[in-house]
C-alpha cells in the first residue's frame, strides 16, 4: 500500500533514505532520539508481530479500545455541557468553551515531551501513567468552585492524557504487521469516537436530573472502568528496547520530521480536520438548546449518538484507502464533511442530526486515514512523527473549539459552519497540492513512479 495520502512520492525523513542498521527495536520508531541499550536485528521477524487472529493482537485491541474510550471520555467531557456550564458561571459560549480548548490545548504541548519520555520508559509504561493521573484529575473536576480553577484543572488532564495518542500509535507500529497497522489504528480512533458518544450522552442525561457537576463525576467512573479494563488487557510490548534520552537528537529527528513537507501536509490535514470538528461539536450545544429546536439537556446529549457513524468510519477506512487509494479516500471524506456542513445550515431537526452524521463520517474517515499515512511515511523517528501529528490535530481541536463558539457568538450557527468550510477548502487545498508535487516528481523521476503516494 502506497506510504501516504496526500503528496510528494518521497517517504523520507528529511535525509535521502539509506539503509541504516538499528540497534535497538526502539530505534525502529524513535529513530535518532534515543542511544539504544541492546542489540537486536533492524526489524522484528515478520511473524513475530501481532495480526488479526492472533489472542494478543484482539487483548490489544480491546486494551488500546478503552483507553480510546477513556481519553475521548474525559478530554470532552464538558463539550455537551458548555450551556449549562455557561448559565452556572454566568459566562459567554467563548469563555466556557476553554474548558475544552484548555485541556485539548495542553495535550498539543505536551504530547511531543512525553512520546520522547516513552522512549525511554517504555510505551505501555506512559499510557498506564497517563490514564492514572488523568483519571484521578477527572474525580477533582467536579468540585471545582470556580470557572478558573475547573479550565486549570482541564488543562492538567489535558496534558496528562498526552501520554496517550502518540504513545499508542507508537506501539501499534512496532507491535503490529504493517498490513495490519490501519485497521488496527482504525480501531483505536473507533474507541475514540464511542468515548466521546458515551461520555457526552451520560454526561447530558445525568446532567438534566442532577446537574453538571454530578455528570462529570459519572464521566470519572466511566474513565475509571475503562483504565482497569486497559491494565488487565493490554499486552507487554515484544518489540521495545528502552533508549536514554538525547535531547540533541530528538530536536534533529522532530526537525527532520517538519523538513519533510509529506509530513508537514499530513500535519496540517490532521489540524484542519480537527478544526472542523471542533468547532461543530462545541457550538452545536448552544444551538439545539436555543429556538427553533430548544431541546433538553438529555436530549442535546443523546445526539451525540452520531458518533457511532464515526466508529464505523474510522474501522473502514483501510477498505477506502484499499479501493480509492490515499488521495481518493481523502476526497471522499473531505466531500462528505463538507456536505455535512451545508446540510446542518437548515433550520429542521431532521437536517442538522443528517448533517452531523456526514461531518462524523467524513472526518473519522480522514482522521484514521492521515494519522496511518504519518505511521507509514515516517521511516525513522515515527513515536515523534504521531506526536507532531498528535499536536497538530489538537491544536486545531483548541482552536476550532474556540473559534467556533465566537463565530457562533457572532454570526450564529452561519458563522460556525462557514468557519468549518474554510477548514475543509483547506483540506482540499493542501491535498490538490501534494497531488502536484506527486505528478510534478514522477516526471522528474519516472524510474521512482512505482513510489508514488497514494494512487
């Protein structure tokens, strides 16, 4: 399967690819960042990895499903809430939209220092730790007395739920077959978006009869079962041998990783889709609760039912890139998000819960396919690669989010998905560009056409 989904044929890391031989199973996904401690062969024995069928790849899958479910969980479990959070502070859609865009926020800063941790301590090691303190963080929330202090308690969880994303694509791409690696990485993006469907329906429902702050605590518990369930499935890792920690080398191998403009589109198609979805499903809240629809607190929450189409998605999204390519699968959910959003502009229910099942699919869709296509391109350094791309995609969680409630604030729902539009023309923008740079360089190199990205 072609490397990657939207751009040049090259699949190096900011040198020409040559033959370099490891020495430490890490180093197969640290690349210069780490000084390995034992010898082992440049890659694992293809049947060593873990593949469908095989007991420890479905006790992975099933650990690495909850801890999706837990971090979508918690990391927006104030996002249905935002109206009531609002009338309890008495403050705008913008103010209490920072309860999420701190903790997303925080994630994107932090996610690069602790996937460079995880090199050393091991990444199950990170995810058991992260989902600890986030979950000891999400039993405090509840009782913050004030709007500062709940944003400054977000933020923290934020950060700690960092050791998350990039830790778990890392060990997906060591542990499992590289045929394997998109499908299995659909499953935790298909994790992520049930934790975000549960999180926000409990929290709506429980919040109608008992308020917010009972709602949350409701989310804890959920997060809490979810990182026990985790613990007792998650496999040891096979494939990784920790490294010390080289600071000189990690900025190399992250400057690496941005001198490559493959990666740098991957980056940037992560953000924009984020920043569309983000600002849907922070201002959505506002508006269902609000004439023409007033619905209830429950039933605002339930919508969020959706992101069921989301899970299907993100799971088929090997078969699209299988039928389409990279660069098709791309087109098709960008063209499926943008749909959504001119749908969600009608003033019928009907249409807007249409509109946010387009908008889920599309971007699960795209999500799952150029977060695979970073794993796949990053032949050197990939642990940095997720991260880079980690912190992209909430960066533009945070911005979305808050630019979204401004727009809505502003403009009303036009403004919000007219924000989401600009993203998606964005998205087709960076993507009609690699798709240049890709014909441009077959017929400059024609003896390389074989590489290209993503026919």
């Amino acid at each position: 399967m072609p490397p990657a989904s939207t751009g040049a044929s090259t699949v190096t890391v900011g040198a020409p690819a040559q033959p370099v031989p490891l020495t430490s199973a890490a180093a197969v996904v640290s690349g210069a960042s780490v000084t390995a401690t034992a010898p082992v062969t440049a890659t694992a024995p293809a049947d060593a990895r873990l593949e469908p069928g095989h007991p420890g790849y479905r006790r992975m899958s099933f650990g690495l499903f909850a801890a999706g479910v837990a971090t979508f969980a918690l990391l927006y479990s104030t996002q249905a809430l935002l109206p009531s959070v609002s009338a309890s502070f008495d403050a705008t859609a913008g103010q209490a939209s920072w309860t999420v865009s701190a903790a997303t926020g925080a994630l994107a800063l932090a996610v690069l220092p602790l996937s460079a941790l995880s090199e050393r301590f091991g990444r199950r090691q990170m995810m058991t730790a992260s989902l600890t303190i986030a979950v000891t963080i999400g039993m405090l929330v509840p009782f913050a007395p004030s709007l500062g202090t709940l944003i400054a308690l977000r933020a923290i969880q934020g950060a700690a739920l960092a050791g998350l994303p990039a830790s778990a694509m890392a060990f997906l791409a060591e542990e499992v077959r590289p045929k394997a690696l998109v499908a299995a990485i659909g499953l935790f993006v298909a994790g992520n978006s049930i934790g975000g469907m549960s999180g926000r329906i409990l929290t709506g429902w429980v919040a109608q009869a008992w308020g917010w702050r009972v709602s949350l605590g409701a989310v804890g518990l959920l997060a809490v079962g979810c990182a026990v369930a985790f613990h007792l499935l998650m496999p040891r890792a096979r494939h990784f041998v920790p490294g010390s920690l080289n600071p000189k080398a990690l900025a190399r191998t992250v400057g690496g990783h941005l001198a490559d403009p493959l990666l740098r589109r991957l980056f940037l198609i992560g953000g924009l889709f984020m920043t569309v979805f983000g600002a849907v499903y922070t201002a959505i809240g506002y508006r269902l609760v609000a004439a023409p629809f007033n619905l209830p607190q429950g039933v605002v929450g339930s919508i969020f039912l959706v992101y069921l189409v989301g899970t299907v998605s993100s799971a088929a999204a090997g078969r699209l890139v299988g039928r389409l390519g990279r660069r098709g699968a791309l087109y098709l959910a960008v063209s499926t998000t943008a749909a959504g959003l001119l749908l969600s502009l009608a003033d019928r229910l009907a249409a807007v819960l249409l509109g946010l099942v387009l908008i889920t699919a599309g971007f699960f869709a795209g999500h799952a396919v150029a977060s695979s296509s970073v794993s796949r391109t990053a032949t050197t350094g990939r642990a940095q690669a997720s991260a880079l791309y980690q912190s992209a995609y909430y960066l533009g969680s945070s911005v979305g989010g808050t630019l979204g409630a401004v727009a809505f604030h502003a403009g009303g729902w036009t403004g919000t998905a007219g924000l989401g539009l600009l993203a998606v023309a964005g998205v087709v923008s960076v993507t009609l560009y690699g798709s240049r740079c890709a014909r441009i360089e077959r017929k400059a190199h024609p003896q390389h056409a074989g590489m290209a990205v993503a026919r």
